[in-house]
C-alpha cells in the first residue's frame, strides 16, 4: 500500500472506530501530512521507512524552530501511524520502536496581572449584542479556566445561574462542574436577555451559549481572534489567547491560598503534575515581590 493510502486509512480508523475527537483526528492529519512531504521528498515508500528516516525527520522539525512539545507530539502521530501499519500488515517492522521522546522542557504559562484583567474586561463595547457576548465570554473564562474548546461547546442549560456553577465537557469527554464568579453570572445573565435573542434571530434555535453574527456557535478560531484583537486593544504586554485566561484564572486562585488539588479539579487536570506548573509561577511572583520590596534584597 502506498503511504499516502495507509495514511487516508488510518485516519479514517481514529475517527471511526476509536472515536478521537476532530481536533486530535486534524493534529494527525497535520503531522502526518508533514511527514508525507517529507518521504516524498526522499522517494520513500512506506515499507521502506527506517529508523533512521524518523530520526532525521525529528531533526528537519528541530530545524524548522518547533519547540520540543511539538516534535514530541510528531512523534507519538508516527508511533500509532505505523502500530497501526504493522498491525495491519502494512509493513513488517515498525520503525518507530525504541525511538527516544524529545525531552521537553517545562516554560512558564504566561498570565495576566489582575489590573491586565481588569483593564481587558472593559474591552467590549456592552451597548452592543457583540459586546455584550464578548464581556460575558471573558468573563466566564476567567472566571472558570475553561479551555477554548469547552467554551465554544457550552449549552445555555449547561450554566447554572441559581447554584453558580457550569457544567462543561472536557478532554476524554469527561464531565465536570466548575464554579463560576457572581460577576461572570450576572454579565451571562444580561447576555442572555438582551443579547443573544438578538444574534438568533437570524439563524435557527441552537442551544450553543455563544454564538456568532450569523447566529451559529462560535469556533475556536473566532474566540482567538476576538481575545486577540481585545488583547491588542488593552495594551497588554504580551499576545492574548485564551489559554492564557485561563493560566490567569490558575495562578490567581493559588496566589490566594487556593489548594493544589481543588485547581486541578478545576481546570480538569488528569493528573496533578500538570496543575503543579502554576505553583513555579507563584514562586516566581513571591521572588518578585520580595526583591522589589525588602530592604536588603
């Protein structure tokens, strides 16, 4: 089988029969598209793709300035590509066997000081339906650290007004409650009434909570080029995505005392080695402080 025929194939094998999500089946597509161009490039076949052939291919991602996050996530994309071509019999061999992982190393998410928050929320114009939609979506990232994808996937139902909490799927489709501020309630609340009836108007009834001009649900896309454009506004000192909304929402809670693991249950963390990250940026922050305040710092 050619490589470009196994690659269609095993694509269509994540997202049928082991039910990936689109944006894992798109970041395969994408690696492997990659790694297609590059065989082509070598006239390589797919039965004749070696060990060495990976590595050097590892090493063109190095050159090209990916960061090692990325690479390594390369890497896994070919080690279930050609598992799945072995055991397809596709190839005799699989040559991504004993291939070592990138090692990655851990930065620092970036993150808002609360009067960059502040500063960012006043952003949206709430005379407008677009303002107003865009002040509350703000405000429950914030509010929640929710990440993008969860956003964009939230049901008028899902958010709980009266308990003050919502209800979101994240990743491996595992559900969760998050709470949410009064103030991201009341901004929801006013979005609602006066603003979404408004953008529905034209389009069919959907339960997205937040929808576009046209009255469909938002996309990923769509909210990083609003928090974008917003970021760039305000003045920040360093590119907004919602991701770091949510990196804010993480290291805001544990400057305040929060517990480790009560964020992670937030953030929807499966493991709390991730959710540790945030506790290097509020060492980092005390650092800070104590040098720009103590008198023999």
């Amino acid at each position: 089988m050619e490589l470009s025929a196994a690659i269609s194939s095993f694509l269509t094998h994540v997202r049928v029969e082991k039910g990936l999500s689109p944006n894992t089946v798109m970041a395969y597509r994408q690696d492997l598209a990659k790694f297609a161009l590059f065989a082509q490039k070598r006239k390589l076949a797919l039965a004749a793709v070696s060990k060495d052939d990976l590595v050097d291919f590892l090493a063109a991602l190095y050159r090209q300035k990916l960061e090692s996050k990325s690479v390594a996530r390369n890497l896994v994309t070919l080690r279930n590509f050609f598992r799945f071509a072995q055991m397809n019999e596709l190839i005799a061999e699989d040559p991504s066997i004993n291939l070592e992982s990138p090692k990655i190393r851990r930065s620092l998410p970036g993150y808002l000081r609360l009067e960059e928050v502040d500063k960012l929320l006043q952003q949206p114009d709430a005379k407008t339906a677009l303002g107003l939609r865009d002040r509350a979506m703000l405000e429950v990232l914030y509010s929640t650290g929710l990440r993008v994808s969860e956003l964009v996937s939230l049901r008028v139902n899902d958010l709980d007004t009266k308990v003050g909490c919502v209800r979101c799927i994240g990743k491996g489709d595992k559900e969760r409650l998050v709470p949410v501020g009064k103030k991201a309630l009341a901004m929801v609340d006013k979005y609602l009434v006066e603003a979404r009836a408004e953008l529905l108007a034209k389009a069919p009834v959907v339960p997205t909570l937040f929808l576009n001009r046209r009255g469909r649900g938002l996309s990923r896309v769509g909210v990083w080029k609003i928090l974008s454009g917003y970021g760039r506004r305000a003045g920040l000192r360093m590119a907004l995505t919602p991701h770091m909304l949510r990196h804010s929402f993480a290291t805001h809670l544990l400057e305040r005392g929060a517990d480790l693991r009560s964020v992670q249950l937030m953030l929807g963390h499966a493991d709390i080695s991730t959710t540790q990250i945030y506790t290097h940026v509020v060492e980092e922050r005390l650092k800070q402080i104590y040098k720009a305040h103590h008198p023999r710092a």
